[in-house]
C-alpha cells in the first residue's frame, strides 16, 4: 500500500510591520509552527518576534518552494541564527544566489 505525502503549500500571506517601519510579506505555512493553524498564524505573524522566530525555524525546516515565498533579504538576516547543517546552509545559500540572479 502507498502512503501519500501532503507537501506544504503557502495558502496566504500575513503582513509585518518591523520596528524600522518597515513591512514584509510573510508566508503562511501550516507546519513549521507545530500546532498553529493557519488562522492562528496569520495573526501570529503580524507580531515581529514570531515573524522572525517563524523565519529562522523555516530556515530550518521548510523545503525550498516555501522559503523562496519569504523576501529573500529577510532569509538572509536571519541565516547566521538558524544554526544550520554547513550542507543545508550551502544549499540555501546557492538557491538564494541563484533566484537573485534569475530576478536580474
């Protein structure tokens, strides 16, 4: 018998406004916060800290059709915290490299 995986799939986005002023999409994506719906995060998200923490953790965990919703400035801030594997790190590095120089 095959078992069918579901992959995470961004459904909308939330809106953060940072201390700076200044406002960044964020993706909502259920399953990077364990047992957040994606009614709870489109609310959760809108508070910078957990915006962050979702971003770092996101870093962490989440496959590439995913993180490449986030703005990729807002992925590279927060790199250095994720804490990541030097091979992950590298990859996302590579794929972040490679979608700005697509956007040229």
């Amino acid at each position: 018998m095959r078992k069918s995986y579901r992959f995470p799939e961004v459904t909308e986005f939330a809106e953060c406004e940072l201390s700076d002023g200044d406002k960044i999409r964020v993706p909502v994506v259920t399953g990077i916060f364990k047992h957040a719906t994606a009614d709870m995060l489109r609310e959760l998200l809108k508070k910078p800290a957990v915006a962050k923490k979702y971003t770092v953790e996101s870093l962490r965990v989440a496959p590439w059709p995913v993180m490449r919703k986030f703005p990729r400035s807002w992925l590279m801030r927060h790199l250095e915290e994720a804490d990541l594997r030097p091979t992950r790190k590298a990859a996302i590095l590579f794929m972040l490299n490679t979608s700005a120089a697509d956007e040229e």
